[in-house]
C-alpha cells in the first residue's frame, strides 16, 4: 500500500525533491540528445522528433515553473485553516492553467515519441502510428476543451464564491481521460518491439534495442500511480491545496519521466563519452564475438580465392566480402535510430556485394597507376612486363 504524506514538510520535501531533481536531469538529457543526433547524422540528421521535443522541453519549462512558485507556496496546506480564501481562489486559478499545460506536455511528448518511430518504420508499417498519432490528437483537443468547458461560467472553477455554477462531472473526465493517457503510453511502449526483432541483426543486439525502447516503461508506472491518486481524491471536501498535493507531486514526475524517456534511445553516443559503455559492453562484446566466429568471407567476383597481392605503390581494396548479416554490430557512437538505419543499410549492401561486377577493360585501364599492372573493377591484380608478352 502506497503511503499518503500527511504533513507539509513531508508534502514540500516530496514536491521538491521530485521536481528539482528530474528537471535537472530533463534539462542535461535534451541538449545532449541533440547533441548525439548532430555528432552521428550532422544536420541532416534532425528531423520532426528532435523539433517536437524542444517544444515539448519549452512546455515543460512553463509547468515546472507554474508548479514551483505558483502551486507550491500552498500545496499541502489546509485551506482556510492555513490558506485565507484569496489564497486558496489563486491556486484553484493557477491550476486551471496547471491542467491545460500538463495536457499540452503529454501530448508534445507523445508527438515526439511517435515521429521517431515515423523515421524507423517502413512504409507498410506507418499505419499503427498514424492510428495512435489520431488518438492522441483527438485525446488532447476532448481533455484540452473538456477543461477549459469543465464549469458555466469558467471562472467558477476556481471563485468558490460564485454559487450558480453548472459543472460536469470531473471524476469521469479524470478517469476517462487518465485511461487513455495509460493505454497509450503502454501502446508506445510496445509498439517498435516487433520491428526491433525483425531486424536482420543478431538476437544479443536486437534484445539490447529493445531494451532501449523498454526503458519507457517507467512512464507506464508513474501514470499508474497518479490515477490511482487522482481516482482517490475526497471531492466533497473543500480542502483543495491539501488534497490536490500528490496529484502535483505525480504529475510533474510524469512529465519529467517522459521527457527523459523520450530522449534515451538517441543516447548511446553520450554513454560512451560519461564512459558508461561498460553497460553495453557485455552485450556489445557477445555481438562481435558471434560476428567473428559466423561471418563468411567469401571471395569477390572475379578473384581466385587467394590472397590480394599488394603493390608497394598503391595499396588496392580487398577482394572479399562479408556476406553474412550477422556480422554487422554497432558501434558505441551510434544512436538506436542510427543502429536500426545502418542494419537495414548493411542488408541492402550485402546484396549488392554479392552481384556480378563489372570489368570492362576500357574503362580499367583508366585505374593504371604503374605501367605494368593493370587494375580490373572485380579487384583482380593482372600483371604483365613490359612488352605485354606474360600475364599472371
């Protein structure tokens, strides 16, 4: 059983402690998402996602700050006993605004979260993403209005001294609301799992991208939460800025979360520079091995199987490739979009590997270097004298 806080130390300590810390840790992980995405793919690399989020990251900026000096200075005191009634009409006030801004943040986070996977999908596979992309676009605008709608005049939502007030019923906007917010976290969560393991790429790598995508789960769990709370709350009683506390204290935490979530999968290359990779390697180091030991070198098109001789003048590329899909592994450097992008790259090549070459001798003897030798597009070495009477 989930403990309640009871006091207003114990509420300031919790609402402090969550708030500030997560934020901080919001505010280093984004800057350096995009700094990941800029060192692996350059500008060219940026796309809709990384847009949305720094949308996403001003948002969050606003509600942090909302919370902290315009709900905090009251949340956990007991209204009227505590709290004079001017008071408590501004925090009522404050979180109306409180609530149309959390709607905004999950729905940006979620918009963020949905355009990466727009990039990692194929074309046949878009349509779950497009289904969900609808979903939460129809679930911001019902929540964002329903809010604003919530009471006739609006203003009565937070002038307890207007008595004709007609107000819906908010515990079923909560809920309603609460458990589409659940099901799609769970839903995004879920989702890129069957594309990660249809990868041409080994089962080791493929669990650890996975794992990647399954770090969000932590979201699912603090959404949990505060609907549990939400679902808890005494509304015949008139002790807002006391009971209204946890709902605060879980809302800023899933916020927070979901940035951070949002943000992990880019996040690879700054593992590697905080010298973290050793997470990874265990992993990393089970890929290359099985790589080593099932990789096929086969000859190129046009060799003999022997091998490459090397000519002290000019150093000439090998005439093997690796046909093998299980010998691509990716680097520390490499972000779950890059790793994904380049496996599907690495099959395209295998491919072409693998098809005939082309060994015009016109266009070869445009590769001359040294007379004598003479360089065929199948990476075969000829060699003959002078007067062209021997050929090896």
């Amino acid at each position: 059983m989930r403990a309640r806080l009871t006091t207003f130390e114990e509420i300031r300590s919790h609402l402090d402690g969550a708030s500030i810390s997560t934020y901080v840790v919001v505010m280093l992980i984004v800057p350096l998402r995009l700094w990941c995405r800029l060192s692996t793919s350059g500008r060219q690399g940026l796309g809709w996602d990384d847009i949305l989020i720094v949308v996403a990251l001003l948002l969050t900026n606003a509600w942090f700050y909302l919370v902290m000096f315009g709900l905090r200075p009251v949340t956990g005191r007991h209204a009227l006993t505590e709290v004079p009634l001017e008071g408590i009409i501004e925090y009522l006030q404050v979180l109306f605004y409180a609530q149309l801004l959390y709607t905004c943040c999950i729905c940006f986070i979620k918009a963020a979260i949905l355009s990466f996977y727009w990039r990692l999908f194929s074309i046949k596979n878009r349509i779950p993403i497009l289904i969900v992309s609808g979903v939460v676009v129809a679930w911001f605008f019902a929540i964002f209005f329903a809010v604003i709608l919530t009471c006739e005049p609006i203003n009565a939502q937070w002038d307890i001294l207007i008595t004709d007030r007609k107000c819906i019923k908010t515990r079923t906007l909560w809920l309603s609301g609460s458990i589409i917010n659940v099901l799609t976290d769970a839903v995004l969560l879920l989702m890129p799992l069957p594309y990660v393991w249809s990868l041409h790429a080994p089962v080791p790598q493929k669990i650890a991208l996975g794992c990647m995508f399954m770090l969000g789960c932590f979201v699912c769990v603090v959404s949990i939460v505060r609907l549990t709370v939400l679902m808890s709350l005494d509304l015949s009683s008139k002790d807002a800025t006391f009971n209204f506390s946890e709902v605060v204290i879980w809302s800023v935490v899933e916020i927070h979360c979901g940035m951070i979530c949002s943000c992990l999968p880019c996040l690879r290359p700054a593992i590697r520079l905080l010298g973290l990779q050793c997470i990874f390697g265990s992993i990393s180091s089970h890929v290359h091995d099985r790589s080593a030991s099932n990789g096929r070198v086969t000859p190129g098109p046009g060799s003999d199987g022997l091998k490459p001789w090397k000519h002290p003048l000019r150093k000439l590329r090998s005439p093997y490739t690796i046909t093998d899909l299980s010998t691509y592994h990716a680097n520390d450097e490499e972000d779950s979009y890059e790793m994904i992008r380049k496996a599907n790259e690495e099959h395209g090549l295998a491919t072409a590997a693998a098809g005939p070459a082309r060994s015009s001798v016109s266009e070869d003897r445009s590769l001359r270097t040294v007379p004598g030798i003479e360089v065929k597009r199948g990476w075969t070495v000829m060699e003959e004298d002078v007067h062209g009477s021997n050929k090896v």
